[in-house]
C-alpha cells in the first residue's frame, strides 16, 4: 500500500494541516494519509504531551475519512524525531508499504541537511505541498500554531484556525493556556 507521512509537531493541528491531507489524498496516487506526531521535537521545542497532540490530530483527521490515520510510531521509538528512523521502523513492521514523506515548499532546500538525507532519499519520495515562503502552484493558508498558542494563550478567538473536535479538546484540557470549562463559570 502507497501510504504518504505527514509529520510535525501538530501543537496543535489546525485547519491547514487538514486541507494538506486533503490535497494530497486527492493529488497524488496515495491509499492513505498518515498523521505521524513528533514524541519530540528534533530541535527541543517545547511541546504539549505526546498523548495529547496525539489525541488532537485523532480529532483532526477523523473529520477526514478512513483513508486518513494517525501513527504512534514515533512514541514507540522515542526521544528526539528523526524522518529516516521513522522511516525505517514503519518498513520493518509492514515491508510491503510504500512510503511518501509530506514537506512543504519552504522546507524543499533543507532536505539534504536532514538527517540521514541519502538514505532518506533512496526509501521514499517526497510529496511537496505549497506553503507560505516556498514555490508552489497551489498554497495552503498561513496558519501558524505559533499563533494560535498565543491566541488561545491570551484567551482569543481561534475557530477559524483549528478543527472544532480539537478546539473543544483543547479547552476542556485547558491546553495552551486556554481557559477551561471549570475556570471560565
């Protein structure tokens, strides 16, 4: 089975992020889209909990349909995510599927600098998705989840930004800073 990786952080995942499963699932010759959230992140930023994001990008996708999952690969790996173990773990447990990784435009010139690069690049192939700061015929909308930290951070309105499954995860765990339930009566 051709299956694309889309990974990140997803702190949180946001409505981008679903119209990019989207696009890809109804671009490319993929049979599934695969959320693979970061346990951590390869350059120590801070991030909510694996179980959380996790949880939120189940919520994401779901909206999405059954050709869309999430992975918990790289928690079963741990420590910091690096593309190619993710890689090479999901080819040891199913041999028979055939890997995409998908990278935005603006991170196109930095692949060779990932770790393991070569190899990386002998396993999969790339499916670029246009993103703000990068060549694309088609970007998706500019939706920072550095902002939305910060909106949710100073009580702002973020629907636009994110799923509701995930804006209603986020509040009732009192996420980002974000005023739960209990604490807004």
């Amino acid at each position: 089975m051709h299956v694309a990786l889309f990974g990140g952080s997803f702190n949180p995942p946001h409505v981008a992020h679903q119209l990019v499963a989207l696009y890809v699932l109804e671009t490319t010759p993929v049979a599934e889209l695969w959320f693979v959230p970061a346990f951590q992140h390869a350059f120590d930023k801070p991030l909510e909990s694996f179980a959380d994001r996790f949880a939120m990008c189940e919520r994401a996708a779901s909206a999405l349909g059954p050709r869309v999952r999430v992975s918990d690969v790289e928690a079963r790996i741990g420590g910091p995510s690096r593309t190619l173990k993710t890689v090479e773990r999901l080819l040891q447990e199913d041999p028979t599927n055939n890997f995409s990784v998908v990278v935005g435009s603006d991170l196109v010139g930095e692949i060779d600098k990932w770790y393991g690069a070569p190899a990386l690049r002998s396993m999969v192939a790339f499916i670029v998705v246009g993103r703000a700061g990068g060549p694309a015929s088609i970007a998706m909308p500019a939706i920072s989840s550095t902002e939305i930290r910060a909106a949710l951070a100073q009580s702002r309105d973020a629907r636009a930004l994110l799923p509701k499954t995930v804006l209603d995860y986020i509040t009732s765990r009192g996420l980002y800073g974000s005023p739960t339930p209990a604490t807004t009566k």
